[in-house]
C-alpha cells in the first residue's frame, strides 16, 4: 500500500469524505465532507482515482441506501486492518 492509498483511508477513518450517487442532479463521485456533515467540495480527480482503487479493492464503501443524498464512506474490515499499523505507530 503506497503513501496515497494510506492517506485516503486515513480521510475516510476520518468521516471526511462522501459519496455522490449522482441521482438527482450533479455527476456521481466523491466529495468531501464538511464540519457540519454536509458536502463540501469534489475530492479532485487523483484522489477519486485513489478511492476508486480502494473500492475495487474492497478497503472502502460508500453506505448503501436508497435517495439522492450523499452517502458516507466508510472502511471496510479490510480497509481497518490495512490502516490499523499506521495507527498504531502514531
């Protein structure tokens, strides 16, 4: 797992990010999560890339529910034990 992969885990441990199916208005994809829990920006193309990847590789999850608001990403168990010596080192 490379530097970029970890750094996107750490965002999602950290419930920054959010899922946009894009239904209702505006392209499916990742933004970021604001103080207030509402959506705060597009998570920019290399960083999709990366979460796209760790979808694929089922370290990640977007919370599955029906509606067009945006969904939290979550980690995945997968996803916690790959980030877990990160954080114990910290």
């Amino acid at each position: 797992m490379n530097d970029h992969e970890l750094n996107a885990l750490q965002h999602v441990a950290a419930d920054e990010v959010l899922f946009h199916p894009g239904t209702w208005g505006g392209p499916a994809g990742y933004r970021w999560r604001g103080p207030d829990g509402t959506e705060a920006g597009l998570v920019p193309q290399p960083e999709t890339d990366v979460l796209e990847r760790l979808a694929n590789l089922g370290l990640v999850t977007p919370e599955r529910r029906l509606g067009p608001l945006e969904r939290p990403v979550h980690l995945t168990k997968a996803g916690a034990a790959a980030l877990a010596p990160l954080s114990a080192a910290a």
